[in-house]
C-alpha cells in the first residue's frame, strides 16, 4: 500500500505525504539494502493483539530493533551506535 502512495491508516496527512514523496521512499525486505545510506529506516512488523494478555505481542519488532542497534542490543550497549542523545 505505502509503495503506491497509500497510507493503511485513514489520515489526509499522511496520505498527502506519501503521494508527494513515492520516489523518496524505498519499500524493501533486504535488510542491507533498507540501511544502506538511509537517513531514516521505518520497521515495519506484525504486532498481534494477545487476547488472553489483553494487549499486543511486541516480540517481532523489538527483535527486529534490536538486529540494528535499538534499545536493548549489543551495539548500544557497546557504545557503537552513536545517537542524537549522545547516550551511546
């Protein structure tokens, strides 16, 4: 949907945002690609709604944070992925 400038969300903002920017947006599932030269990377992951928990299973996504240096991983916490913060 968003590779042909449709937002899954109801939302004229950002609908309008994707229709102007299609070409600055690159939709793929090659993790080197995604991250090669990017300045901003969206992860985008199943997060299903637990029932008997009442509440979403975050796992998938923070798995996959976690792969590029998010919160949690190896590369934060060994101080090599600098951020904005500088708690890196």
């Amino acid at each position: 949907m968003i590779g042909i400038g449709v937002s899954p969300l109801k939302d004229e903002e950002i609908e309008r945002y994707l229709r102007e920017n299609r070409s600055r947006i690159n939709i793929t599932t090659d993790e080197s690609e995604a991250y090669s030269g990017a300045e901003i990377v969206i992860i985008a992951v199943p997060t299903d709604f637990d029932e008997e928990k009442g509440q979403f299973d975050t796992d998938v996504a923070e798995r996959a944070a976690r792969s590029r240096g998010g919160p949690g991983s190896d590369e934060r916490r060994a101080g090599l992925h600098d951020d904005a913060s500088g708690a890196g």
